[in-house]
C-alpha cells in the first residue's frame, strides 16, 4: 500500500511540475532552462534572459515524494513549495521582510540598521511585516496585490539589499492552479520595478 502510495505521488508531482513549467514558459518573451528536469522531488529552472528588471530569476518546485518523512512533513507542516528567487541588476531602494507567522525577526534584531526598518501591518488579513527605504509605498502596493491574489498560498515574501538573491517569494503549491503563473511572474516583475521607486 505505501509502495502504490509512493508511486501515485511520484507520478502526480512529476506531471505537476511539467504543467509548471509549461506555464512559466507562457510567462516569459524567452526561454525557460531546465536545470533540473520535473521529477518526484520537483524541478529547478532558470528564465534566460531574465525578464526585467532582473539579471537572474529561478523557481524552484520542491516536494517530497519518499514516505518515511511524511509523518515529519505532517508535523512541521512543510507542504510542496514553489520558491521564486530573482537578482536585481541595481541594489534596490525599497525592501520589505514578511514570513506567514511570525513578526519579521531582522527588524526587530537587536544588531545591524534595525532602526531604519518600519514596522507595518495589513489590516486586512492581519499580517505583520516591515519596510525599509526612503519611497517604500510602491513596494508595500505590490506587497498587497501578492497577499490579494496568492495570499492562501504564499508562506514568505522578502526584498532585501544585503542579501543574494535580493528577491525571494515562497509558495505553499496546494491549491495553486498552474495557470496563475503568469500572472504571478508578471507581479513578481512589478514588484522588482517597485524597489527602485
């Protein structure tokens, strides 16, 4: 039985992650490298060119096809995930830090520039997050649209100037239809745009 088990799963995440990767050519003027070709335990790719205003965007399907760390994946609730990754070609002027959960942990650090960071909060769907930047508004804009249209889904959002890749967005996949990638990439876009502004 968890023989049969492990197998429908392997196909299904196999077939899963060719529907995504179909879907993010369909995103992108250019072309999708598969790093990582679509298997049980998900796929890596690379769109090259990288769509402005990024000299590198990756995405990542990650899941777990073996059966003996389903019991561990129940416990810590870590579903399948789709991690976007980009690279600014400039430092951007904006950032942002929100996590599912938790208050965003490098503001309130006690080392660094934690005095510049701003604590926020969406009221409507009570989230806590923060900002650093001289015009963040743009940024926190694009940061409500991602939260309006992804929101059940998304577990992490980050825009950070001290860190490679600059840009990280997390997604939990259950009940994350392939045809909503294009438009994820296209507000992902925007909100690289929005760092500068």
């Amino acid at each position: 039985m968890l023989v049969l088990l492990w197998i429908t799963t392997a196909i299904y995440n196999v077939r899963r992650g060719w529907a995504f990767v179909r879907k993010l050519q369909e995103s992108t003027r250019g072309q999708v490298l598969v790093t990582r070709a679509p298997h049980p335990q998900g796929f890596f790719v690379l769109l090259a060119p990288a769509p402005e205003p990024f000299q590198r965007l990756s995405v990542a399907y990650l899941t777990g096809t073996n059966p003996l760390i389903w019991p561990w994946r129940l416990l810590t609730g870590a579903p399948p995930r789709l991690v976007i990754q980009a690279t600014l070609k400039e430092r951007p002027q904006a950032e942002l830090i929100w996590e599912r959960g938790r208050i965003p942990a490098k503001a309130l650090s006690r080392r660094g520039d934690t005095n510049l960071w701003v604590q926020r909060r969406l009221d409507f769907l009570n989230y806590e997050y923060a900002t650093r930047g001289v015009n963040p508004s743009g940024l926190m804009h694009n940061f409500t649209d991602l939260q309006t249209r992804f929101g059940p889904q998304l577990y992490k959002v980050t825009v950070q100037a001290d860190v490679v890749p600059e840009i990280e967005i997390g997604l939990r996949t259950a009940g994350l239809n392939p045809e909503e990638l294009p438009p994820l990439i296209t507000t992902v876009r925007a909100t690289g745009r929005a760092t500068y502004y």
